[in-house]
C-alpha cells in the first residue's frame, strides 16, 4: 500500500517501525517509492475521490 506524505510527527512514529527493502519499486504510473515492511495498522479517515485527503486516526 502506498501512502502519501506524512506529517512530521506522524513521521517521527512510523519511520523508526519501518524497515526499507533494497531497491526502489515504481507505480503504475511510473513514479518511484521505496518498499518498506512494518508491524504498523493505521486507522484512516478517507476523504472525497475527488480531493483524497486521508487523514490518520491512530496507530496500532
């Protein structure tokens, strides 16, 4: 699953849970991310297809 930016405290949570895999892997459309696995459930608040805004809840 891919996830937009996070803020920066959010980011300080999740960072450290994350652990990067090598490579770099590339959506459909051709934009580039860094796989990564984690123990991390995001409870999630989904906005509008039209603005997808997804703002987190909590996490697990």
């Amino acid at each position: 699953m891919l996830s937009q930016r996070l803020t920066t405290t959010l980011a300080s949570v999740v960072g450290p849970r994350l652990v990067p895999k090598t490579g770099r892997a590339f959506t459909k459309a051709g934009d580039t991310y860094t796989p990564a696995r984690g123990d991390i459930v995001v409870e999630v608040v989904a906005g509008t297809p039209r603005h997808a805004v997804v703002t987190a809840v909590r996490l697990r």
